[in-house]
C-alpha cells in the first residue's frame, strides 16, 4: 500500500480531506499531515511517503518551495499540488519542480480519486521497470562477461593510449573518470563463499566485479586515493571474514596500491599480480600483501644454501601452479619463486638439482593430463638442460619455458575436452532454452560439471555467458514466431520461455532495439 502525506493551511479542508477520503479503497495510506511547508518537511523526511498533497498557497513556505526541496531528496516521490488559483504561472511554476498532479480548489472525491489512481498507477509502472532492470541485471550476471574481460586484458597490457583507453571503456558503458583507481584479485574454490563474495561487492557501486580466468575474479575500486586505501583495507578483512566462515581453505586475495590515472591500471595490475603469485610460493597465507611479499624476499636474501627451507622446493609448488596457474601468471611465478630461494641459486650444484626436480615435476604432470612425455620434452630442448644450468638468468628463462610449454599442452587438453562437453550442454540447451525453469545449475549437472567451471568454460568458449547465449536464443525464436505466426506477445513469451509477458517484451525491447509490436510490423 502507498503512502500519502497532506500539506494545507486550510484546517477545515485539510481535516475533511485525510476523514472523508477514503484512501485505504484507493491503495494508499495516510502517514500524515501538516498545516504549511516549513512544518511539513521534517514529517515528509521522517515519513517518506509515496505521494505527497500539497497546496500552493502557504504561510512560511508554500507548495512550490516545499515541491521543490522535495523533488531534489526524494527524486521519486509523486506530487499532487492543489491549488484555488486558475492561474497559468501557477502551473508552469509547478510543471518545472516535476508536480504530477494540479487540482483546482474546490477538491471533488471524483477528481482526487482519479489523481491518485493515475499516480498509483504510474508508481506501479516505474517500479515494475525498476524490477525488470534489476533482474534482466542479474541474470546477465555482468561480472561474468567475457567483453569485460577482453577490455581489461587490453586495460592491463598497458599498450593502449590514454584516448584508446577511454574509447574501449566508453563501447563496454564504463565511467573511467574517477581521481583514482586500485585492484584486488580474487581466487575462491568453495562456490558458496565465491557467491556470497560476488554478491557483496556488487553492494558497493564504486565495485566493478569481473572474472579475470578460470578461478580468479577481479574487483575494480574507483574513488579518491586517501578513500581507496582506506575501503581496500576494509574489503580485505570483509572477504577474510566471508571465507573462514567456511572449511574450505583455497582461497587467496592480493590488492595493489592506488592509482590516480585509469592509464596507470597496467602498472597497477602488474603489481598485483606479482604479489598474487605468491599464492602458490606461501599457500598457507591467504592475505598476500606488498609486506608480506617484500618480508620473504628480505629473507631469502638473507639465506645460504645450507640454510634454505626446504618446503621452498618442494615439488608441489610446481604441480599446483601447473594444476591452477595461467600462462599470464608464468614471469611473476619463475620471478618470484626463484627470488624466494635467495643466495641459494649461486651455488651450481643446487641449480642442477633445483632444474631436474622442475623438470620430473613437469613430466609427471604431462603424463598425468595425458599427452606424450617425449613430445613435451623435445620441444623444451631437454636434452640440453646442462646449458641451462650456467646461471640463474638462464636457470629462469629455461624454467619459464617449461611451465609454458606444459601450461600450453594442458590448455589445448582441456580445451578439446571442453569442447566435447560443451556440445552436449549446447545440446541439452537447445532441447531445453524454451522451458521457464532452465538454468545454469541444471545444465552444468547434466554434464556432470561444477556450475562456476562450467560458467567459466561457456564464456571462454562462446564469448558470451550462459543467459547471454540462452537469452539470444530465446530472442531468435521470438522473432521467428512474430515473423511467422499471428500469435500474441503473451502466446509467444510463454512459448520461448518468458513466464511474464511484460519481461519478455522488456527483454525484447532491451536486446533487440524494439518492442515486439514494433519488429513484427517491420519484418
């Protein structure tokens, strides 16, 4: 039920209004009334009613005052001024502080009773497209789309000039014109945690939400420098908070230092994600920071080889960042991972035991995923492994290109075997897109895939996410029903899926430029 509050210095016509109105019968509640403007505001800020009846002509402060204040803290709420004044000035005043409504004095049940259900009504529309908006947001589920990763793929190689930068932004939506910009990555494997953590930053509107690859997300803050330090400290003990709620401990969060320019984003990013390596180097310490990362380089420096702990070569380093690690990620781990070994890489004798345990670690690996061990080999020039041992420059460089070559082989396994599952979820999708009850969780159990991989897989492989494809097929069928039959957009919204007949045209409206009526009488 709405809410209405009455503003009249008459007492004899305010009194008759709020007891001989029956305002339950028309939708509304009476929350209040007041006898002029100045009186009135602080009710209207305590109250905040939906529609607010005011006169025009008030001791203190008249209609068109308190309209005024009003429109400019509650853009939303509706206004009906009355008024004893047949007067043009009077109604163009009261047409440029947004009134809805004007009745002229004397006030008949007849002309009131059709106001507020006319403003009822258009409240009921405003908030139903409100709805839409909101839901046809979620669905889209716009931290998933992969445009939005392909736009900062290019924002973090930092080859873009500074125009090309805001061009790119400007084709994804994106206001880039904060004083400042900083970056938190974030990898969560339990889903419910990941959920509830997506969840929360889209809470924060200066929060841009995206996935960054198969099990990291990216978070983009925007605001004044002193402001993101600040929230970047608080978002980090929130999402601390967020995941020991759970058992599940494979989970690693890493923020950068603001910047005051989006160009500098690139420089932002490598900083970041140079600290976020270390998740693989330190995977007991789920907070990385710039600290704790400049702490364990001070003591590596500070180790021998007699003295270096022996858990930093542990081969299962290697095989979880061959198991969870991207191609991208290859520099910042060989980079880190050797600076964690100190002094110790001087010694030619530990480089040559340091190698072959990265290079059996990588076979195994290989092995293991089922591609051939002498085609990996080969193409690593194994046979020359001596050549690499000459210093710790070449020790890294021949490092990085086995991690690579094995990352690569890896990514073309899952990739064919992606597809394969793929086609029997595009199958299961196109037997299925036109039932209201379809969605992610089902698909991806239908071939016996976790719903975040799978999500992350489709949007990979299809350049789109998963209701982007759903919906773009749902719109396709549409247009062939509107095309090729007399059936109403009601008749159509349920035959593809739509259980709401006014979404699917918002839908429709929304992906294809047009309402339904308007394609049909074109096509």
């Amino acid at each position: 039920m709405l809410k209405v509050f009455l503003v009249e210095d008459e007492s004899v016509v305010r009194e008759a209004l709020r007891d001989n109105i029956p305002w339950q019968q028309y939708g509304y509640r009476f929350v209040g009334e007041a006898g002029d403007g100045e009186m009135a505001l602080p009710l209207i800020r305590k109250t905040v009613p939906d529609v607010l009846i005011t006169d025009i002509k008030m001791p203190f402060m008249d209609g068109l005052a308190l309209s005024h204040i009003v429109k400019s803290e509650y853009p939303d709420m509706k206004i009906i001024i009355i008024s004893g004044y047949d007067d043009f000035e009077y109604a163009r005043q009261a047409i440029t502080e947004g009134v809805d409504e004007y009745l002229l004095k004397p006030i008949t049940r007849r002309s009131l009773q059709k106001a507020l259900s006319e403003i009822r009504e258009k409240i009921e529309a405003e908030q139903e497209q409100k709805n839409y908006v909101r839901k046809f947001q979620s669905e889209m589920q716009q931290y998933e789309q992969y445009a939005l990763r392909s736009f900062f793929e290019k924002v973090f190689e930092g080859k873009l000039s500074a125009q090309e930068l805001y061009e790119e932004a400007g084709k994804q939506g994106l206001d880039m014109n904060a004083s400042g910009y900083n970056l938190i990555l974030l990898g969560v494997q339990d889903d419910e945690n990941r959920e509830e953590l997506l969840r929360y930053f889209l809470r924060f509107p200066e929060c841009l939400v995206f996935r960054w690859n198969m099990n990291t997300y990216g978070i983009l803050l925007m605001g004044d420098v002193e402001y993101l330090v600040e929230r970047t400290h608080t978002h980090m003990d929130d999402i601390k908070k967020i995941c020991e709620q759970s058992k599940d401990h494979e989970w690693y969060v890493a923020a950068g230092t603001p910047v005051e320019r989006f160009s500098q984003l690139s420089e932002c990013y490598r900083r970041v994600n140079h600290i976020y390596a270390y998740r693989y180097l330190m995977p007991e310490k789920h907070i990385l920071t710039e600290e704790l990362t400049a702490d364990e380089g001070e003591a590596s420096e500070n180790s021998s080889f007699g003295g270096l702990d022996a858990n930093k070569v542990d081969p299962e380093i290697v095989r979880g960042f061959l198991n969870n690690g991207q191609r991208t990620e290859v520099d910042e781990f060989v980079g880190s991972y050797i600076q964690g070994l100190g002094e110790a890489v001087a010694s030619r004798l530990f480089r040559d035991y340091l190698l072959l345990n990265i290079q059996f670690t990588a076979q195994a690996f290989i092995e293991s995923i089922g591609c051939k061990q002498e085609e990996f080999l080969e193409t690593v020039g194994a046979d020359r492994i001596h050549e690499m041992v000459s210093g710790p420059d070449t020790m890294a460089d021949y490092v990085r290109k086995l991690l690579t070559e094995a990352l690569r082989l890896r990514d073309e396994k899952q990739q064919t075997q992606g597809k394969q599952v793929l086609k029997h979820a595009l199958d299961y999708i196109e037997d299925n897109y036109t039932r209201m009850t379809l969605n992610l969780n089902e698909v991806a159990q239908s071939i016996g895939m976790s719903p975040n991989y799978f999500s992350a897989v489709f949007s990979q492989e299809m350049k789109m996410t998963f209701v982007e494809y759903v919906t773009s097929k749902r719109m396709e069928q549409a247009k062939r029903l509107l095309r090729e039959s007399d059936q109403s957009s009601a008749q159509i919204a349920a035959a593809v899926g739509y259980k709401d007949a006014h979404y699917f045209s918002f839908v429709f409206k929304k992906t294809v430029g047009m309402s339904p009526r308007e394609w049909r009488a074109k096509a």
